[in-house]
C-alpha cells in the first residue's frame, strides 16, 4: 500500500484556500477531497510522469465526489487538460517530493537495523 504525505501546513496552503473558496467547501473538507484526489493520481500515475491519458473534469469531479474541482485544480495551475487527457503540472514535487523520499530512506533503515539486529 502506497502512502501519502501531506504537509502540516496544508490547511494554511493558500491553493488549498482558493479550492476550498472556489468549490464552496471549508478547509478541512478539501483536505479530504485533495487525499481522495493524490490517493487517485498515485494509482493512475505510478510513473509519476504528470500524465493520465483519456481522463476529463468531470472524471475528475467523479473521482473526488465534489463538483468543481477539476475546475479549480485548473484555477490554481495544479493540472491542465487537453484532447489527450490530465496534465499534472509539478507532479513530481506534489507526488514525490522530498518528504516522500527522506521517508522512504528512514522505512529502508529502520528495515536494515530490524534484520541487521536478528
């Protein structure tokens, strides 16, 4: 099972901020809406290559259960669309991003010292 890290501060984030204001939600509720939307993306983009082909807004608002929010991902500059599908702008920092990796090096050590200590 893949993990998704977010950020102590995403609630202050002001993207998260203008999603929220732009779909009528509060905060918190987009919160859950963007983990339902990574947990998606980290399914489909394993590659994390910022693109998902055949994919529309109204996947999109399918996929997070909340209308609008491939309209105001566009509005933040998060994804594009086009005749092909999503684009994932800065995929690589939302998806795996330094704290991704620093966590994944501390899971490989913490493994290591279990079977180094056997």
């Amino acid at each position: 099972m893949e993990s998704i890290f977010i950020s102590s501060r995403i609630t202050q984030a002001m993207d998260v901020m203008r999603i929220a204001d732009s779909i009528g939600r509060n905060v918190n509720e987009t919160v859950g809406i963007l983990v339902r939307w990574f947990a998606w993306v980290e399914t489909e983009d394993r590659r994390c290559e910022g693109r998902i082909k055949l994919v529309t807004p109204s996947m999109v608002d399918d996929v997070t259960g909340a209308d609008g929010v491939a309209e105001a991902l566009v509005a933040v500059n998060w994804v594009s669309f086009d005749d092909d599908g999503i684009i994932i702008h800065d995929s690589d920092v939302h998806l795996r991003g330094d704290l991704r990796k620093r966590s994944m090096a501390a899971r490989r050590k913490r493994k290591s010292r279990v079977w180094g200590a056997q």
